[in-house]
C-alpha cells in the first residue's frame, strides 16, 4: 500500500511520542479509509461499499479480523487510540511471533497501551479485534525509541468463510485458526471471513478475483445451508461462477475448496431447501472434479470432516461453532490437511 500523509497525530500521555498515521502500519487489510478521525481499515474496497449490500456484506466487512498493524521497535510501550469501541474486544500484541500481551478492552474504550514489552528491536504484530470495526487515531512509542513499518514480503493467502473462518469466539485475534495457520504455513493473510455472511455472492468472486494471492481458500456451505439461499439446484452453479470468476485473474494459483466441518445435527436434517451437509460435501466434491476434468489442475478439495470431524464434536460450543480450543485445533492442523489436499488425497 502507498504512503499516506500524517492523518492525525495525537500526544496526550506522558513520556511517549506519536508516530506519523500512515499505510504501511497496516496489513491484511483490503482497503484502507482516510476519515477525519483517523484510518478505518476494510476487508472490501471501501468505495464500493453500496455494492456489497446489505450494509457491506451484512455489517461484516468493517470487522477487523486477521488485520494487523505491523512494525519494528525497540520501545518497550506501544499506545494506540482509536475512536470507541462498538463492543468489547481484545487486541493482541505478537513480538517476534510470539504472543506477549492480550487486551481485553470494554465498549467505549478509546486507548489500548501495551506495556512491558520485550527489551531490544523486535518485530511487533498488533493484532486487532476480530469481533467489531475500528478507525485508528493515533500510534506512540516510548520518547527514546524508534520505530518503522515492517513489510511482510511473505507469499499472500486470501481465505474465504463464514463466521468459522472469522473465528469470533477464539482466545484473541492472533488466535483465530487462519493467523495461527498462516503462521505454520508461513503465508501473509487477508481473511474474508464473514459471520453469517458466506453465501457466495457474485461480488466476491470479482473481489477475490483481484486481490494479490499466492494460495486462495474457500470454506463454503455452512452459511447457504443456514440461511437457506440456495438449494441444490443453484449451488452448484453459485460455485461453478464463485470459481470461473477468480481463475480470470488467478489462472495458476493453488485454489483450495474446503467442505464444511463437522454440523451435528446438520448432517442429517434437511434445511428448508432440502440441503444436509453431507449432499453439500459431495456437490463440492463434484464441483472440483467437473473443473479439473475441464483441466484446472490447480483446483483442489479439502474435506472439512478430515479436517474437523465427529470425534471433536466436544469443541463445538452450540453445535455449530468452535470454542477457543477447536480454533486452535483447526489452526494447528491446516498445514498438514492442505498439503494432503494440494497432493489430491481427498479427492480419492
């Protein structure tokens, strides 16, 4: 992203000193919004928000998940304000890659100061919620350090899901089951997750379509068997677009399909369209095996079951949703269940 001018400086604690606000802070983002009170970062483009409606893809597209502000210091204190909180949430600071302090802040806050930070230059990663927007105001260190934007240069992983991939109930932002994978995997994240939001809609092809990407993953379903949107009539097609649309600018890209986790009582009772999770696992399945036979060989499936299956059904909070634990569990096993994936294991 490009160099933006200083958007607000803000000064008021002692024996800290502001930075200059400006892009390169921050990461995982899809776009960044300059307002008067400072920069709001989006997971669409900001300008195009009335084309993603209802109310930017269902008020999910202003939350922060997988966002990052990302720097190198040698400041032992790091302050951010921003304008107040919505809701309660949690920021978390990383510093060379591990976790060193989570906030949990209330609504209404303002400042989150993170303080005894590890002596030397480290490389902080400042994790913001993945439960609720944010606009950032201002960023201090201590008065006698330095401080600069740290670029992460690693290959780029667009993920794409619902609120299982938006991870609201993990332990912290760094602890949703993508960062903790892009971590293992070794890849930048821009995450699509979506709460309730995961439906397909041809919008988020043509904007996955041009986002930079090494590795894509969609995590599709669970939201069209929920909401009911689409029957099996018009899944297939829905996925058949979802996909044609990205290959037209990411011919070579590994693209990864991944079939919904294990859904309790959704693996045998029919939504109101006549769909079950598993009739959703084997369109998908068909899906990839239609397109590849056309010659995408790099489209793969990843079965959600091998991922997450019946035998963690206990880290499910409400049959649904993982808890804190079954995030970390997804996260830790993503590297191995994507490379069986990439070798054409589940397609067996």
């Amino acid at each position: 992203m490009s160099s933006a001018k200083n958007v607000k400086r803000v000064n008021n604690a002692n024996n800290v000193r502001s930075l200059p606000l400006q892009e390169e802070w921050f990461h995982g983002a899809v776009s960044l919004e300059h307002r008067q009170q400072g920069i709001k970062p989006w997971r669409i483009p900001f300008r195009d928000y009335d084309l993603y409606p209802p109310d930017g893809i269902g008020g999910k597209a202003e939350i922060c998940s997988g966002i990052r502000l990302r720097l190198s210091t040698d400041s032992g204190t790091l302050l951010l304000w921003f304008e107040p909180l919505a809701e309660d949430a949690s920021l978390d600071c990383v510093a060379d890659g591990s976790l060193v302090q989570t906030l949990t802040l209330a609504a209404g806050a303002r400042e989150a100061r993170f303080t005894g930070l590890p002596p030397g230059v480290k490389e902080l990663d400042i994790y913001l919620p993945q439960n609720t927007g944010m606009t950032i105001s201002g960023l201090a260190i201590d008065d006698d350090a330095a401080a600069e934007p740290l670029a992460d240069l690693r290959p780029r992983w667009v993920t794409y899901g619902s609120s299982i991939t938006q991870c609201v109930a993990a332990r912290g932002p760094s602890r949703t089951w993508p960062v903790i994978a892009a971590g293992e995997i070794g890849y930048h994240l821009t995450n699509l997750g979506f709460s309730g939001n995961c439906l397909m809609e041809p919008m988020i092809g043509r904007l996955i379509r041009d986002l930079p990407a090494d590795l894509i993953t969609l995590c599709v379903g669970v939201n069209i068997y929920g909401a009911a949107s689409s029957g099996p009539r018009m899944f297939k097609p829905l996925l058949i677009g979802l996909l044609e649309t990205i290959r037209e600018k990411h011919v070579e890209t590994p693209l990864v399909i991944i079939s919904p986790i294990y859904g309790t009582e959704r693996e045998t009772e029919e939504n109101p369209l006549g769909f079950t999770l598993p009739l959703m696992r084997r369109e998908i399945v068909d899906t990839v095996k239609l397109l590849r036979a056309r010659g995408d060989r790099r489209l793969h499936y990843l079965d959600g079951l091998e991922w997450f299956g019946p035998a963690d059904g206990n880290l499910l909070t409400d049959g649904l949703h993982p808890g804190p634990e079954g995030y970390e569990l997804l996260g830790s096993r993503f590297s191995g269940r994507l490379a069986a994936a990439l070798r054409g294991e589940m397609l067996q």
